[in-house]
C-alpha cells in the first residue's frame, strides 16, 4: 500500500513538471530549401508566469553537432517574443533563422530552453523534437543543357572620362616642373617669378648691416669667440667676392690676402684686415682665446675694410664715366 502509494506521488510530479513547461508547436518554414535560401524555426511553448527563463544559443549547439559538420548556419540567433498570458502561464514563441551552403539532409539537433522549477537551481527541461531539413541544389535540365566554350575577355573603347584625369595629372606635372624651372632662373637674375626686379640692399650696406647685428649681439663678451670671429669673418668674404670678384668663400684666410694685394688698398686697412683674418684662424682651429683688446678690434678692422672697398669702387666708377664723356 505504501508503495503504491509513493508512485502515485511520482506520476503526478511528473505530470505537473510537464503541464509546467509545455511545448505547443515546433514548425519549421519549409522543409526544403535551395542552397543559400533561407529557412525559419518557430518554436510555441507555454511556461508558468514569473519563472526564470534560460535559452542557450543556437550556434552553439550547431558547432557542438559532430553530423551536421558545420552544413548548417545561424543567420539570426534565438528570438523570444511573448504572446500573452493564459491560465498562468506565459505563451511564448520563439524564432530561429537558419541557412546552408550543402546540399543533403541535415538533422537539426533540439534547441536548449530551461526553465526554473520552483526558485531552488533546479531547471526543467522543454522536450523538442529534432526537425530534419533538406537542402538541394539548383536542377540542370539535361535534356536541353548545352555546353559552351569560355568567352574571350570583352574589351570596351577608351573614353574621354577615362583618360581626362591622366591627361590633367600630366599638366599639372608639366606646370609643376615649368614653374620650378622659371623660379630658379628668375632668381639667378636677381628677379621674382614674374620676372619684376628684386630691389636689395648693395653689397656694401648688407655687410656693415651683419657686422652691426654681431657688434649688438655681443657674442664674444658671452664666451662666444668661435661664433663671434665666423660671424665677422664671413661677412668680409661675401663682400669681398661681390666686389673683387674673387671666390672669397672657398679660400683660406692667407689666399684672400694674397688676391687682395694688388688691389690697391691702404696698407693700414689691409694690415688691420689681415690680423683680424690671423686672430680669426686662431680661434677657430687652434682653440686660442684672444684678448678683449683684439675682439674690440676685429669690427672696426672689417667696417674700415668695406667702407674703403666702396669708396674706392665709387671713385674707380667716376673716373671711368669721366674717359667716357672725354671720349
């Protein structure tokens, strides 16, 4: 009596577990697709109101599928909308969206839905049958398939649109290049790229300019008698090669004096010039540090050299305009 009793018990737990969780309709949209078609899984099932509800993916459990083998793909995982309450209990329904690339019959394995039975951890499981899905190919009619040999490449005429952009590129590079060309040229004459004249300062004035902005800057009262004689001493060699057109810059302080001998210079000025050159070699490659004496020096020896290059180049200009009105 006792045990009949207990397996009345069981039955009815097992018949409540089951009116619990109830799975009402399982349907898919076709059974047969084309390969790359498309087909959807509705899943209608009934679970008590207010229970936890758990859905695992179903691309998961198609990769976890060894006889599928991949045939078969997820394009939209699980959706679960609710369709009303009823008695209770929460109408559900579900949807999947599958695909395949193969061609066959593939067992879809049983989507996972668990449902919490009475708030302990303990999940009920809703039974869904497997659904067999059937993929085909796209038939060839044979009685009227012909084959055909492979098409050459078909060739189409250039048009104007195509070739407009290289033609514009090409122009450009060519106007690039001229305008390079023409700025570099102008600028050897002494003019702007349209071909005006460039007004500057005489050689004369750019000179005792630099020789003003080194005395203002005070270099070799701050320790810089390196930068202080390289300042001076390229100032006298740019006026010397735009004057005495000798290559000034390129020459070793001893060549320069040596051009300069049969210019007709005063020999004080030209003394004073050379030791500034000396006390300049000495400081800037034998590390000698002058004396306050011959930094004070070395700006009135270059000022004096300019301006009597340019007095005399002044005067050598009126008397060649003078032979030239006696003539």
């Amino acid at each position: 009596m006792r045990k009949a009793i207990i397996a009345l018990a069981v039955c009815l737990f097992s018949l409540q577990a089951v009116w619990g969780q109830r799975l009402d309709k399982s349907t898919l949209s076709a059974d047969s697709i084309l390969v790359g078609d498309q087909v959807v899984w509705t899943l209608d099932f009934s679970v008590p109101q207010g229970k936890m509800l758990a859905v695992a993916p179903y691309a998961e459990i198609l990769v976890r599928d060894t006889t599928i083998k991949g045939s078969v793909e997820v394009v939209r995982d699980f959706e679960l909308d609710t369709l009303g309450v009823k008695k209770n209990l929460a109408q559900l329904r579900g949807k999947i969206l599958l695909t395949s690339f193969d061609s066959g019959a593939f067992r879809l394995p049983p989507p996972l839905i668990l449902v919490d039975r009475d708030g302990s951890g303990a999940a009920d499981t809703l039974k869904i049958d497997p659904k067999t899905l059937y993929v085909n190919t796209i038939p060839v009619d044979t009685a009227t398939f012909k084959m055909y040999d492979i098409k050459p490449q078909e060739t189409y005429p250039v048009t104007f649109k195509e070739v407009l952009p290289w033609i514009l590129l090409g122009l450009g590079i060519a106007l690039l290049v001229w305008g390079i060309a023409r700025y570099i040229a102008m600028k050897r004459k002494n003019k702007d790229f349209f071909g005006r004249s460039v007004e500057s300062d005489p050689p004369h004035i750019v000179a005792l300019k630099k020789l003003e902005k080194i005395r203002t800057d005070k270099l070799w009262q701050s320790g810089k008698e390196k930068l202080f004689y390289t300042g001076v001493t390229d100032a006298v060699r740019e006026y010397i090669e735009k004057r005495y057109s000798v290559r000034a810059m390129e020459q070793t302080s001893t060549e320069i004096m040596d051009s300069l001998k049969d210019k007709n210079i005063d020999e004080k000025i030209l003394g004073d010039l050379g030791s500034m050159f000396s006390t300049s070699d000495l400081v800037k490659f034998a590390k000698h540090s002058p004396s306050a004496e011959e930094n004070e020096k070395a700006i009135p020896a270059a000022v004096n050299f300019v301006n009597f290059a340019y007095m005399q180049q002044l005067s050598e200009m009126e008397g060649e305009k003078k032979i030239g009105e006696d003539k």
